[in-house]
C-alpha cells in the first residue's frame, strides 16, 4: 500500500479526528462525510480504554483546565471517547465514503477491539515510539502501520522499525513535531530527507500540528507521501485540538496543493517557449528607430520595439539581429525580418 505511494509518486492524505468528535457519534460520521469530500484517503480516530491506561491516580486526578468536559481527568477522557460499539458503524461509514478506516490504539485492550474490527491501517502515536511490546502486539496484525516519530531519538526509532519491518509491515514513517500547536519556525521539515536516508525501504511523511497548510506542499517537496493533519468542523469549539485543526475548506486546499506539487515542476517543452498567446497578441517586433540605408549595420542604438497585428523578429531575439547589414533600405518605425539582413 505504501510502497505503491513511491512507485505512483503518490499522497495519501490522513484526515485525523483524534477526540474532535467530542465522543459524539453522529459527529463523527459527519467528519467521515465532510472529511472524504475534501479530499481524505483515510479519516483516522483514536482508541483508548481510559482505565486500563491511566493509573487510578491520574485516573482520579483534579482537572481543571478550561479545556475540561470534567472534573477530573479520567472523567474528563472519558467525555471524549468513542463507545467502542460505534466503530463497526463508522468503519462502515468509511466504506460508504471511500476512505480508510484508520485508529490509533494507546493501550493494548484498544488494540484488540481494533483487531476484532479489522480495520484497514493502524497508527503507532509518538507517545509510543519505543514501547517495543505494544509495537510488537500490532506487528502481529500483519496490517499497514504509520508511526510519528515526535519526541523520538534516532535509536529508538530504528529500534520501533525493526520490530515493525522484521514482521513484514507495510510501513510509513511520518515526521513529527509534538508541540501543540506547532509553530512555523518550529516545523523542521528538513528531519523528512534524514528519515527517507536512513529508511530508504520506508515510505516517509509528516504528520504536522501547525495551523496552515503550507506544511503539505514544502513536506511533499522535501519526499514526503503521507500527510496526516488534524481537523475539526469548527475551530472555535473547546478542546485542545480544535484551534490548530483545519476546518474542511482548509484540508480541501491542504489537499489541493499537496497535489499540485509535482505538476508545477516540470518546465514547459522549449518548443512551446515565446509561443504563448499573449506574446502573438503583445509582443514587440524589432523595428529601425530612424530611416537606414543598404549597407547600414543594425546598433543598439538604432533599434526599437513596436507591437503589430503581425509580429516580425520578436525584440526578444535581438542579438540574432544586432551586428548583421541590411541588404535594404529601412524607414525609421519600419518592422525587420531575417530576409532583410545579409547572411
């Protein structure tokens, strides 16, 4: 799947919900719906079973951000999840809008409901690069795995992809900075190019929380192919996520110009160079700027440009013309053509 990406010279686009559904379901359809319209490959959520992650004191644990859903935090997770009977029925969204369903697992009792759903790739989170056990626990999906490497030393990166690459997992590495949000100057974009040296076998992308979508375009420049952003329906919702998340107009253009990219490259044929239309509508054609003789040697200093129904020698051109004998007599204002000069 991945691999194909390089061969294609392909995105693939990862629209990712995280909590921004407010474990609501009929939002989180309506992010599939939104989502898949502008643009996504795969609509990603997070899977998280609070109790069996959390200790019972940072279960328990006062919260009192302006962010809170409740008073404490394990109340207050638990206010963002998903009823894990929801995921057949988003999964089947997914189908439905042509995207991939994509979930992150935290804990191993996610993971397994996640197996049970079989759904289509799963996604390692920074905060488990390294957990070798649970990384492990996902290679033996046998199921195409993106890992962000936020946070990440290189070790333990390569640490993570082994495990990952010796079960024979289709494997995307994306670049990542966890800061949320992720300001311009903070990105390091240029960390692709070092993930695509030292993991030529992997397929590299960015996996970014900077609130534009410049990111797309640069990343893709530098060889990334997988793109995973955040997005919300509405910026100004509470919750942490929301403000850097792009609203669907925004991924739709996120989208657009990451695909863009490689058309804009190539340069047109030389053939088709000084042939566009407003150069045969505007274009200046060499003329004499005073009367000359036979004889006289075209200057610098007696030539000049004049705009035609009929373009001659386009003024572009010059130096084909500057140094040569006309072979006539010329009118000051009067076009040139190459039969005109002596050969």
């Amino acid at each position: 799947m991945f691999k194909e990406l390089l061969i294609e010279d392909k995105p693939f686009i990862i629209a990712e919900v995280g909590q921004n559904h407010q474990g609501d379901l009929e939002l989180a359809k309506e992010y599939i719906k939104v989502f898949a319209s502008a643009g996504a490959d795969a609509v990603k959520f997070q899977t998280r079973n609070n109790k069996y992650l959390f200790s019972e004191e940072a279960y328990l644990a006062p919260y009192g951000s302006e962010n809170a859903f409740a008073e404490t935090y394990g109340a207050h997770r638990e206010k963002l999840e998903l009823n894990p009977d929801f995921l057949p029925i988003l999964k089947e969204e997914c189908i439905k809008y042509g995207v991939k369903f994509m979930s992150t697992p935290f804990d191993e009792p996610s993971l397994e409901i996640l197996k049970k759903l079989d759904a289509d790739i799963i996604k390692i989170a920074s905060f488990d690069l390294g957990n070798l056990p649970l990384i492990n626990r996902i290679s033996k999906l046998a199921k195409p795995v993106v890992i962000s490497v936020g946070g990440g030393k290189i070790d333990q990166i390569r640490s993570s992809v082994n495990v990952l690459l010796e079960n024979g997992i289709d494997l995307s590495i994306l670049h990542c900075v966890s800061e949320y949000p992720c300001e311009f100057n903070k990105l390091g974009l240029e960390n692709i190019k070092t993930l695509i040296n030292e993991f030529p076998n992997c397929t590299i992308g960015s996996s970014d929380h900077f609130n534009g979508t410049l990111s797309g375009p640069i990343a893709y420049l530098l060889g990334a192919r997988v793109f995973e952003k955040h997005v919300t329906l509405n910026r100004a919702w509470k919750g942490t996520d929301h403000s850097f998340a792009l609203e669907a107009e925004g991924f739709r253009k996120f989208v657009r110009d990451i695909k863009r990219v490689k058309y804009m490259l190539p340069q047109k044929p030389k053939s088709e160079i000084g042939e566009e239309k407003v150069f045969k509508k505007l274009g200046k054609s060499l003329v004499s700027s005073e009367d000359l003789n036979k004889g006289s040697l075209l200057t610098i200093d007696n030539l000049s440009g004049k705009i035609f129904s009929t373009q001659f020698i386009p003024v572009r051109e010059s130096n084909q013309v500057i140094g040569r004998i006309l072979n006539r007599d010329i009118k000051a204002g009067e076009p040139i053509n190459f039969s005109d000069l002596e050969s």
